[in-house]
C-alpha cells in the first residue's frame, strides 16, 4: 500500500472527484454533457465519449492534487490511458491524485426497503488487476430507501464483508450505503445506519481501517463519530442528487466530512464550451466544493 497517498487521503484538505458514472448511467451523464444520445451509435461509442469527457476534466489545469485528494474511476477508465500514461498512472504520478476503482456490478431489486449490491463473482480478479494497475482503494454503493432495521443491516453487512475481502487484497474500501435524499423517513434510516456502521466497524481487526462515503445527514455534524474514529480513514459524503449549491450549504455545516461529489462537480460543464470556458467553470466548481469540504 502507498504510505504516500495514505497520509494525503487521511490527512489533507481537500475532497474527491467521482468520475465513475458505468454503463447505466453513462447516458445521463453525456445528456448533461451535452450529448444526447444520437451523438453514439454502439456502447463502445458511448464509452469513448465519456472517456473524452473525463480526459478533458483531468487534464485540465484547475484539476489536481493541491485541491483533489483522489478520484474514483469506472473500471472501463482504468483499462485506458490519459496523455499516453494509464489513469491511474496519470492521475497519481502527473496530478498527485489518489486513483479508486469502482468495483460493484450494479444493485438488486428493492427489497425491505433497500438494494444491495449484485453479485460480484469475479472481484478477486478485479482487485488483482486495480493493484497493478496503481490503484489504491475501492468503491462499491449500496442505496437505502426506507427505515427498515432488516434492510439497512443487511445492506451494511454485505458493504464491510466485502470490504474485509478488499482490505485483505491490499486496498482500501470505500463504503458507501446510500440513503435516497428522497426517503420519507431519511432521518430515521441515518439513525439505523449509523448503528449498523458502528456495529460492523467492531469486526475491523486493530490494523484495518475503511472509508465510508455517506450521504449528506438531516442533522448537521450526525457522522462526526465516525470523523473522530481511528478505523475510518476519511468519512467522505455524496451529493445524492443536490444541486451543488444545495450539496455545498450542507457540506459546509458538516465539520470534518469531505465531498465526493459526480453530478454535483459536473454540474454546467459542456461539450460545446470552448477549452477557456471549461476550464473557468470547472475551476470555480472545484473551489466551491474544496471550501465547503474545508470546516
């Protein structure tokens, strides 16, 4: 494991980019992008433009280490290269940013009142090519819509019995059991979740420790315990459809939490803007985001 990038991931300012949008989102992403989806004939297509996009996000000069602790990457990215290096590569050795691999195969159907995750028969082989391909940790999403104690315990147990089988492959986890913004009784699965959380987080031995990605809580500063515990790397939170400048206001009323923002990063960015035009935009959605991680 890179102690380099561990100290920067524990111990800078800063947030992370989520620049992991897969096939099933792919279509929406380039739609906000401006590319609508007579732009692509095939998946292979669709995948080269977003990988255009992404390029032209991390080559761009407003994006790198000084203000971005690590970004998390959709398999399909890693497998290729940014300015004749590989992502990874690209990202750490060029821009001093911390590369994540998305590594979940999508959800289940709903069930109690949350989806899992599907099945990830081939995840041993998955984290065997991240580690040689640079990366240092993973991502995998779970999404809570209701608070059902059943459903939220099982959606936090499946999270840490595959990030003990990340965290013994060499890498880091970043949990993420989502609570829809949307959710009737939001706070209520916080509360449950939360629980879960701590109870899973026993079951660590003393020299592991996870990351979790949370969504932004009802009640300002409800993850600060995990803030504080030493078997949480960083606690980061997502934007979970808030707009950025919603995301920002909660972000900054949440002592210690960092973005991991997609959407929210991306917001107003263009495939018809011209490079000066991206690049200012992008630059101002990165400081945004960078100060209201910073409190």
């Amino acid at each position: 494991m890179n102690i380099e990038q561990m100290a920067k991931i524990r111990d800078q300012e800063g947030f992370i980019a989520a620049l992991d949008q897969s096939g099933g989102s792919t279509p929406k992403a380039l739609q906000a992008y401006g590319l609508e989806g007579d732009a692509y004939e095939s998946e292979s297509e669709m995948f080269d433009l977003i990988h255009q996009m992404r390029t032209r996000i991390m080559t761009s000069p407003s994006f790198g280490g000084s203000r971005i602790l690590g970004a998390i990457l959709f398999e399909n990215t890693m497998d290729r290269e940014i300015s004749g290096q590989s992502t990874a590569d690209y990202l750490w050795q060029t821009k001093q940013v911390v590369p994540f691999l998305k590594v979940d195969k999508g959800l289940s159907d709903e069930n109690d009142g949350v989806q899992v995750m599907k099945p990830m028969p081939e995840l041993e082989a998955l984290l065997d090519k991240a580690k040689e391909s640079g990366i240092f940790g993973t991502k995998m999403r779970s999404v809570i819509k209701e608070a059902n104690s059943a459903g939220i315990n099982r959606v936090v147990d499946q999270q840490f019995d595959i990030g003990k089988e990340i965290l013994n492959a060499g890498l880091v986890p970043i949990i993420e059991p989502e609570v829809d913004i949307n959710s009737t009784n939001k706070r209520e699965s916080e509360e449950l979740l939360c629980s879960a959380i701590e109870r899973n987080l026993g079951g660590l031995e003393d020299s592991q420790s996870v990351m979790l990605k949370l969504t932004l809580p009802e009640q300002d500063n409800f993850y600060e315990c995990f803030v504080n515990d030493d078997r949480v790397l960083r606690v980061v939170a997502l934007s979970g459809g808030y707009s950025r400048e919603e995301a920002n206001n909660r972000m900054s009323r949440n002592n210690g939490l960092v973005a991991s923002f997609s959407r929210a990063l991306t917001e107003g960015l263009s495939a018809n803007q011209t490079q000066e035009e991206f690049d200012t935009l992008l630059d101002s959605s990165i400081q945004q985001i960078f100060n209201a991680s910073n409190t």
